[in-house]
C-alpha cells in the first residue's frame, strides 16, 4: 500500500458547481489559480493548496450534495485504494502509468480527493513528477482520476481537474502529460498535438497520450520516454526477529 504524508495547511475558498464551474481561464499560468480564488497575492511555491467547497449539481433526480476538495493525507490512503478499484478495476495496476508511480510519492503539494458532506472520500486526483525523455525537461503526469461509481454524474471529476490545473500552475510546474480520452479532457485544454515525440514507458495507445502547457513552449522539441522523477517512498522496516 502506497503511504502518503500530505498535510492541509490552510483553506481557498470557492465555488463549484458541477461541468460548468471555474471555467477554464484564458491561459493557465500563475494568474490561473488567482482567477480561480485559489490563492492570495504573494503565495509561495510552498503554500498547502488547501480547500474548495460547493455545491456540485447532479444530472440525476437526486438532491445534490456538498463536496470539498482538500489535500489528500494519509487517512484518505485506504478509502481511496478502494474507490479506485471500484471505479477502475484490479487492472488498473498493470497500466503503463503505474510504471511511473510505482515506488514514488505524488508531486509535493499534488494529491487531492473530493469528499462527500460526511467526509468520506468521493474522488480522487494525483499528480506525479517525471521527466521527458533522458536527461529531459521536467513534467506532471496526472492520474489516476476517478470518482466513486455511484456519483460519477456530480461534476466531481471536473472540479478535481481545473483544481489540479490550477494548483499545478501555481506551484510553477510548465506542462501536464495525461493517457486518456481526448473527447473528454479537451475541455481541459489538453490535446496530441505536442506527444507525437514523446512515449509512454510501455504499451499504450498514442493518441490517448495528452498534454497540457501551463507555460508557452514548454514542450516545444520534447522527445523520448517519460521517465519517473518523483520523491521515493521510504522502504518498510521490517520487524526485528525476537
């Protein structure tokens, strides 16, 4: 089991309300995350991003509930294992992506989950570091993203999104790189059009393989293998034979 150490050190505040919340701003830098209220004049680099709340509506008949979005912690680790598998199945594991993952911790300030009115985790969304080709220029992969089956229909993922989107660019990170469907995360600004250089570290479909500039240029001649560069998890003590 994966083991986390995220911490939340403070609270942004704002709405969300379902698909069309917190629209996509005109290019997604630094100014991103102020558009959005994610973030005072004068954060730094090292802020905890923090929480949203709101009211995401459902397309269902269903009165729709209160979600937050916070910082992932080491609570949330157990919960969110088993959404994912709910949500992705025990072949989730054997996806090229996780050959990124494995044995790494997420990007320092990059986890997050949604939580439902009492808490309980109802989403989730991590970002990791790598690098792009040998020797390459630094990257976020973002995955997985899932949201409990059960209310897939809240704007949940969605709102997970543009709040990674945009605390990413906050944190000064230049380019996002995603495997997924192109119909979907397009509203997310991320297309093809800059991977046809690049490769995932195992079988993969390329045209499901997306990016994201957060900063102008930033994948301008990338090319090669993703590669993990994120923060190692510590190796397990084992107990001492008596």
């Amino acid at each position: 089991m994966e083991i986390v150490d995220f911490v939340v050190e403070g609270a942004a505040i704002f709405p969300l309300e379902g698909e069309m919340a917190a629209k996509r701003p005109e290019g997604v830098g630094s100014a991103a995350a102020t558009s959005l209220g994610l973030c005072g004049a004068g954060a730094s680099r090292a802020a905890t991003p923090s929480v949203a709340f709101g009211d995401i509506s459902s397309s269902r008949e269903e009165t729709a509930g209160a979600f937050a979005i916070t910082a992932e912690t080491a609570a949330d680790v157990a919960a969110r294992e088993a959404l994912l598998d709910r949500a992705m199945g025990p072949k989730r594991r054997k996806k090229s992506s996780e050959k990124l993952r494995r044995g790494r911790r997420p990007s320092e300030g990059l986890a997050f989950v949604a939580r439902d009115a009492s808490g309980a985790v109802a989403g989730t969304v991590r970002l990791w570091d790598v690098v792009l080709g040998e020797g390459g220029r630094a990257a976020l992969l973002l995955g997985p993203l899932a949201v409990d089956p059960a209310i897939k229909n809240a704007g949940i993922g969605s709102a997970l999104m543009r709040y990674a989107i945009a605390e990413a660019a906050r944190l000064g990170h230049a380019a996002i790189l995603l495997v997924g469907d192109a119909p979907y995360y397009e509203r997310f600004g991320f297309s093809a059009e800059k991977t046809g250089s690049l490769a995932m570290p195992g079988p993969y479909e390329r045209h499901r393989l997306l990016a994201l500039e957060l900063a102008d240029g930033a994948l301008a001649a990338a090319q090669g293998t993703l590669k993990a560069a994120g923060r190692k998890l510590k190796a397990q003590r084992l107990p001492l034979a008596a």
